[in-house]
C-alpha cells in the first residue's frame, strides 16, 4: 500500500474508487482502507452508498456529488483538494466516471495540479468483455444507446462497418428495442454476448447470433429484467466488398423496386440497410 501512512492517514489526492457491481466480495482490500481513511467520500447517491459502507464497517462523511448538483458542490471539493484534503469520489457501482458522473471533477483536479489516483475494482463492461468469447484486442466502449428508436438505429447505423468489439451498456426497459435495432443495423448473424445482472444471482452470459439474441430476450421476460450489457463482435474485415454489393443490388434492382432491392441485400450481406439504400439509390440514378 504505497498511499497509505499509518501516522497521517493518506496523501492527498482525489482518489476514483470502484465499489462492487453486485457481489459484495468484489470490494477490494484498497478500496475499503481508501474509503476508511480518506477526509471525506463524494458519493453518487448517498443513502445508497451508505449501506455500502455499513456493510463495509466503514464510518467516514459522505457529500453527494452527482450531475444535477455538481455546480454547487464542485468548488467546495477543489477548495478541500486544494487545502490538502483526500477525497474519494464513487458511484453506485462499479468504476466512477464509466457511464457515471465525475469528470468535471477530475478534469479540474488536473487542471488544478492536484493528484488523482484510481483504485480499480469492478466494471461491468470491462467484466462482460472479458467473458464474451469476442475478440478483446481491440474494442469500442459506447456506453448507453440513445433511448429514442430514431437516434438509436442512427447511432447502431454508423457503426456497422465498425471492426473493433462494441460494448453496450443498455436498460433492460430497453433490451427488445435495441436488439430489434441492431438486428435492423448490423445483421441478424452477427455474434452477440448477451450479459445480464454480472457478478449476481441470476448472473447469465450467453452468446449467440442478434438473431437468436432477439427471439430469446423477446420468449423470455425473465432476459428482459436486471442490468445488462450487450458486446456485439465487430463488422468483420471481408464482408462484402463494395462491387459485390453493387453487382447483388443490380441484379435485384433488375427485378423488385429499390426499398425491396435495399432491404433483400441487407438480410443477405449483413451490410446495414441505410448503406444498402444509399448504393442502391446510387446504382439507380446512374442506370
Ligand atoms: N460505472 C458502472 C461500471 O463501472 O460498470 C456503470 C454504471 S452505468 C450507470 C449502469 C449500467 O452498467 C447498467 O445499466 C448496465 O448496463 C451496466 N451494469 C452495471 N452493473 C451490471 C451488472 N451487474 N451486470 C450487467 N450490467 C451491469
């Protein structure tokens, strides 16, 4: 424990702590003496993270710290890291600043010259991705799909060509929709890993096609409850050129009108449907 000094508690620093994302036993031994030692605790949601800490044996001051106050309460923090004082900052769950609120936080903590220090834990994209059987060398975190249908197909839409893993994190309100949408974007035959409530009880990790992904979540309620996080394999490298999508939409503009044309290229491809309207449309108005 390099931080730590038994006589004068902790160096100063703002400190990112990662509580656990369901399992209790995921707190680390860190995390708990950063937590213990600390001047004060920036918390998310207080009252939620306060059973953490009974529940940890830790009595320390805990502030709120979240978006909608955030203006208030960020000069009273800078003050404090400025006099010298640690603070740490968590969240509900998992890792601070991951689909979480915080950065202002630290981007003035840099500016400002001041230590920030990560205690690493828990994360729920970092912890489906590595159960996913998808490639991990190269990946995309894209956190939360906008909610609304036409922003989510747009936001899908623009990265189906993608090559590098995608990560997802999505609420289970959500879950069909989004699927339906990225059935729509990318294929029903890309892979998918489906990871819902990681660390828990009802823990379920299971990957398969978009396709399949979308008629299990659509046959069972119980896929459609808890928290979720989708890693979709990337667009693959070799999918369809260019000029043989042009020679399959031609041969099928030959035949069927060009949202028909579009839409049968897309199911046979997996090359999204926008992409194949916009050739298609292109093929057309130079025939
Ligand atoms: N900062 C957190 C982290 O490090 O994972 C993420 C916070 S974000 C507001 C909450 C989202 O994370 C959930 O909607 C879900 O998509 C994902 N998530 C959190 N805990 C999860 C779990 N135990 N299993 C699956 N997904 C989880």
């Amino acid at each position: 424990m390099s931080n730590i000094n038994s006589e004068s508690g902790i160096e100063p620093a703002l400190y990112l702590v990662a509580t656990p994302i369901g399992n209790l036993g995921d707190m680390t031994t860190r995390a708990v003496e950063v937590l213990q030692n600390v001047d004060i605790i920036a918390a998310e949601d207080t009252r939620h993270s306060q059973k953490l800490l009974n529940h940890l044996g830790i009595r320390n001051k805990l502030m709120a710290c979240h978006e909608h106050n955030e203006q208030q309460v960020l000069p009273q923090l800078m003050q404090r890291l400025q006099n010298g004082e640690s603070i740490a900052l968590i969240s509900d769950a998992g890792t601070p600043l991951i689909s979480d609120p915080g950065y202002r936080l630290v981007a003035m903590a840099h500016e400002q010259q001041i230590r920030v220090t990560p205690v690493p834990g828990a994360c729920a994209a970092i912890a489906a991705l590595s159960a996913a059987g998808l490639a991990t060398d190269r990946f995309s975190f894209e956190g939360f799909l906008p909610a609304k249908q036409q922003a989510r197909l747009r936001a899908l839409q623009a990265l189906a060509q993608e090559s590098r893993t995608l990560v997802f994190y999505e609420s289970c309100h959500r879950i069909e929709a989004c699927l339906r949408d990225m059935v729509e974007a990318f294929g029903e035959a890309r892979r998918i890993t489906f990871a819902r409530e990681l660390t828990k009880t009802f823990e379920t990790v299971r990957q398969m096609s978009l396709g399949e992904c979308l008629q299990w979540v659509r046959q069972d309620a119980n896929q459609q409850k808890g928290e979720i996080v989708l890693v979709v394999a990337g667009a693959e490298p070799s999918e369809t050129s260019q000029t043989e999508l042009s020679q399959l939409l031609n041969v099928l503009l030959d035949e069927l009108p060009l949202k028909q044309s579009a839409a049968l290229a897309s199911r046979i491809t997996g090359v999204n449907k926008n992409a194949c309207y916009q050739l298609a449309l292109t093929l057309k108005q130079h025939d």
